[in-house]
C-alpha cells in the first residue's frame, strides 16, 4: 500500500514538474492569443529552438547550461519578434485564417530548416543539476526542482510585469481595446511585436528546461505545439492563471496516465479533454463566460 | 461556346494519355501516379477549404485511414481492390461524418485545432492498435488491384488507374459545385450568417462537404496503399496535411484547375530541388507562405487574371472559362 502511494506521489512530482513547462508555454501561448488575437501554430517549434539551441550551444560552442539557455531564449525571442513583425503582421491585417496558416508555414520553416541543419537524431543535454534528494520515500532530481523553481518564479515575475509595469499596462489596454490604446499614445505595433517575442521567449524556456529530461530534436516541437492548445483550452483562452492550472492538470493527468493506464494512450487524454470542453464549456474549466477570443 | 471547351478539356485528356509514354525514366512516371493520388488529396481539402471555407488541419486522418482499410479489407479478407477500396470510401467517410459532426460545430481557429487533435488521435490509433495496424514498423504486402486476372502493378497501368479516378472525381466535384448544392456551400464561404438567413441549413451542408471530402481523401488513401504495398502511421502525419495544404494554397483555393496545377508543382518541384535534401519542406514553407503573403488567389488565378489583363490590352477579344 505504501508503495503505491509512494509511487502515486512520485507521479505528481513528475508530472508537476512537465505541467509547469506546459503552463510556460502556454502562458506565452495565451498572451499571443489573448493580446495579438492570434492562434500561433508555430509556438511548439519555438520550444523546439529553445532546447535545440541550448544543446547547440553547449555542444559546439562549450558554453554552460545556464549561459546557454540564457542566451538561447534571448535569440529566439527575437526570432519571434521578427516573425511577428514581418511575417505574422503583413498577414493579420488580411484575415484571422490566413494569419493561422502563417504560423503554420513558419512552423514548417523552422522544424526543416532546424532538421537540415542539425539532423533529426535526439540529443541529450547534460545538465549540472543532477544530484538526488530524498524526500521520504520519494526521490527528486535537481534538475525537476530548478524547473519547479524557476517556473513558479517566472509566472509570478510575468505576472507582476503584466500588473504593474508600464510595458504589462499597454499590453492589457491592447489586449482590451486596440483602438483606443492607440488613442491614448500607445504603440500598439510595437506591444504586439514585444508580446510575441515574450510568448516566443516563454516557449523557448520551457523547451531548454525540459531538453535534460527528455530529448532534444527539430521535430520535438510538434506534439507540444498542440499541447499548448489543450492547456489554454483547459483553462480558458485568454485567461493567463488558466494556462497555469491547465498545464499543471495536463501534466499531472499525462504523468498519472503514463504511470498507471498506458504511456502511448496517454496523448488521448489530453485530446479527449480538449475536444470535449470545446464543445461543452467553451470558456474552459476557468474561464468566465463570455471571456474568450 | 460549349464545343470550344470540350475540344479544350478533350486536348487536356489526350495529353494527360500521352504523357507516361513520353517520359523519359520510370523514377518520373512513379511521380506522375503520385501526382495523381496527391492531386486526389488536395482536391478533397479544397472542397472543404476553398467551397466551404474552414481551415481544416485533419485531412491525413482521412487520407492514413483510407489507406490503411483498403489495405487490411483486401489483404486480411482477401476481397479484390475495386470492393476494399468502395469500404475504404465508406470508412472514410463515417469517420469523417462523426468528426465534422463534431468539429464543424465550432468556427475558425477552433475547429482548426479540433480537427489536427483528431488527426492526432488517429496516427495515435494507427500507431498502437498492433493486432489491427502491425503499428510503426507499418503494414506491408498490400496486394496490388487486378483487372480480368492482370495485375496493375507497374507504373503506366497504375496511372491510368489513378487518371481515371481523377477525371471522375473532377467531373463529380464540378457537378456538385454547379449545383444548388455547390452554391449553398459559395454562400456559406461568402456569408454564414447571411446564407443562414436566407434558409440556407448551414451546419447540414458543411457536414455533407466535409463527409465528400473525407471521402475523396480515403480514396486517395486506398489508391497509395495499394500503389506502393507498404504503409505506415506516418500516413495520418501533419506533413501531408500540410502538403495538401500547400498544394491548395499555392495552386489556388477554390479552383479545380487551381488546385490541380498546385498538386503539379508540388511534385514536380522536388526533382528540381533534390539537391536540397530536406531542406525542401522548408522551401514549400517559404513558398506557401510567399503564396499567402502576395498571391492569396494562388498562381492558377494570377496567371489567368495576367492573360486576361494581356489580351484586353491588345484589343483581342479571348473566351476566358469564369474563374470562381
């Protein structure tokens, strides 16, 4: 009996640990979708160039693992702005579709190109963080617990620079009201541009912390992608405490699953969920009615 | 008038016949039967994306499972191609029944996501019911059709297999497009909500295309299985969604000639691209998204519209078939 429970509690650890990258992503997923009303297919490759780049940068360059997912998520963050501000930006002034396919094509840009370069072969990254601890019965590695640390700390810094910085107010006013953003002088190109780079940036960290637990490679980004919809459609699109409920459930859910149902059904979970709560409570399990895109 | 355009499609058809004989190794004429069963694919996506207009992400689903029930129906059961690919139709087209049911209730973006999550849940299928699908390592020893005890194996008679089912799909979408049918469907691209007030049942017609379209997709499936006698889950992937997508997209939505001339590009361009590998998809990326950026109308419409503008300027006076 103990067992069990010890593995149960081993489970949740796990799959908090993957869930606090899902809200990451989603999180940046979440304010692209909820600011810039844009549903970005491209968000799971910008995770992919996050955990590519810092292997990248670890392997052939020689760099440590924090130096190189700190310079790793800069560049994809710009990668991102980029994007935004040439391809993403021409499209969204045609039509919301269009806009969507986009991203799409930008996706499969970046998940060839990546494989054209780097070969499709998982890598693994060698983290620093790789003591053990004990806690009772249960066994945490540095590694799970810097992600549990730095993504509690990275919500919580977000959420303050979207409550009380200049910057966090012009993109909630964008986010409420363009025009009139615009009308009390605020640049609302350039808070889209910045919003996508900083969602880009949010994706890009999930993807270097999770590179040492699983693997990395250009194609990684493709399940994840979708992932990321299913966690805002857990918890509400729009709603930015949602995207971190919802990536914690998910991952739990996967991690319990995996555990003790079927690792390769596990998927079927998430998908099943997403689709059901489309259709039954559009608003997500957090979500206010008539919040939403 | 109307002689004039069927000597024009007549010409169409006598080039298509002639063609295989003219090229010039078997590695092209294997890309002209691919050609072929790729065109099927974005024909059944157009329908949904260019007459209906709702971005579909699912189409593998359908394309993998058509595939993989032609497949299973003739080897397992041992029943002739010509009625295992009739079930891999029907298959398709439940299938694509209970999702549209489902998915088509929602709009835009939304049902774009729901309809890639049951693309997703399909390869997932594919890939672990092992006793039904032998799962990744893929299903092999298709057996090939055969016609009064000849097997279409080999890549001429497989194209004109292919070729046939192509005519006769572009003669039944044509007839549904010029239907009432067809255009309840234009309405419903135009304006939901207006065709909806106009008495127009706009949720049953979406069903309905999206049912034909999963069904031409099965059919497009079984036609590959039973061409190359392996598949794997790979069949239900993103990539030939996103291939069909490009396929429509560059050729031009909403357009049979269109869509065909895109399926054309499509697989011809990577023989000229070989060289660079699998930097191709990324290649097809930048074009599908140049193709959206400067030419939402695809190459079909810009060509035709240049010709047009063209011929105005010199006085001359060119019957020009009404691109919708």
């Amino acid at each position: 009996m103990m067992d069990y429970g010890a593995a149960i509690g081993q489970q949740l650890i796990n799959g908090v640990v993957l869930g606090l990258c899902y809200a990451l992503l989603a999180f940046g997923l979440n304010l692209i979708v909820g600011i810039l009303g844009i549903m970005s297919f491209a968000q799971g490759e910008f995770y992919m160039l996050g955990g590519v780049f810092t292997f990248a940068f670890m392997q052939y360059l020689g760099l440590g693992y924090v130096t190189s997912i700190l310079a790793s998520i800069l560049i994809v963050a710009f990668i991102g702005a980029l994007a935004e501000r040439f391809l993403i930006k021409p499209l969204a002034e045609k039509d919301m579709e269009i806009t969507l396919l986009g991203t799409f094509a930008i996706s499969i840009i970046l998940m060839n190109l990546l494989e054209y370069i780097f070969g499709n072969t998982p890598q693994k990254i060698f983290t620093p963080f790789k003591t053990l601890y004990n806690i009772g019965p249960l066994v945490i590695n540095q590694q799970r617990l810097v992600i549990i640390i730095a993504g509690i700390l990275l919500v919580l810094l977000f959420n303050f620079m979207l409550k009380n910085t200049k910057f966090g107010i012009s993109v909630r006013a964008t986010s409420q009201n363009k025009v009139a953003a615009n009308l009390v002088g605020i640049n609302v190109a350039k808070t889209y541009t910045l919003t996508f780079g900083m969602g880009c940036f949010l994706a890009a960290i999930a993807g270097a912390l999770m590179g040492p637990l699983s693997a990395v490679y250009p194609s990684m980004g493709q399940n994840i992608g979708l992932k990321g919809f299913v966690v805002i459609v857990l918890g509400g699109m729009g709603s930015l405490p949602g995207a971190v409920y919802g990536g914690i459930i998910l991952g739990v859910i996967e991690s319990l699953g995996a555990a003790f149902i079927s690792s390769e059904w596990k998927d079927l979970i998430g998908y099943g969920a997403m689709i059901l709560i489309l259709l039954f409570k559009p608003q997500g399990l957090f979500g206010r009615k008539g919040a939403g895109v | 008038m109307k002689r004039l355009i069927d000597k024009k499609y007549l010409v169409l058809i006598i080039v298509f016949i002639v063609l295989p004989f003219l090229v010039p190794s078997s590695y092209v004429r294997n890309l002209l039967v691919l050609a072929g069963i790729f065109a099927l694919l974005a024909l059944s996506t157009d329908l949904v994306l260019g007459y209906i207009g709702q971005l579909t992400l699912g189409q593998s689903a359908f394309f993998g499972v058509g595939a993989y029930a032609s497949a299973i129906i003739a080897k397992e059961l041992g029943i002739p191609f010509w009625i295992s690919i009739i079930g891999a139709i029907v298959i398709a087209g439940v299938l694509g029944y209970f999702i549209g049911f489902i998915s088509l209730r929602l709009r835009g973006g939304y049902f774009a996501i729901t309809t890639l999550a049951f693309a997703q849940i399909m390869k997932l299928i594919a890939n672990n019911w092992i006793e039904l699908t032998r799962g990744p390592m893929g299903y092999t020893k298709i057996p090939s059709p055969s016609i009064f005890g000849l097997e279409i194996k080999s890549e001429i008679p497989y194209y004109f297999l292919t070729f046939i089912f192509v005519v006769l799909i572009i003669i039944i979408i044509k007839r549904l497009i010029d239907s009432p049918t067809g255009r309840a469907y234009l309405a419903i691209r135009e304006q939901e909500d207006l065709a909806r007030a106009v008495g127009i049942d706009v949720f049953r017609h979406k069903v309905q295309a999206f049912v034909i379209s999963a069904m031409i997709a099965g059919l497009a499936g079984g036609l590959y299985a039973h061409y190359f006698r392996f598949i794997s889950p790979d069949l239900l992937g993103i990539q030939y969604t996103s291939m069909a997508l490009m396929m429509v997209f560059v050729g031009g939505r909403g357009s049979i000639p269109g869509v065909l001339i895109g399926a054309g590009i499509y697989t011809v361009l990577p023989e000229t691209l070989r060289m660079a590998g699998t930097l191709r998809m990324s290649i097809f990326g930048v074009i599908l998204l140049l193709c959206i950026m400067f030419m939402p109308g695809g190459i079909y419409r810009s060509i035709a519209g240049w010709i047009k503008r063209k011929s105005k300027k010199n006085g001359n006076i060119v019957q020009q078939t009404t691109v919708s």
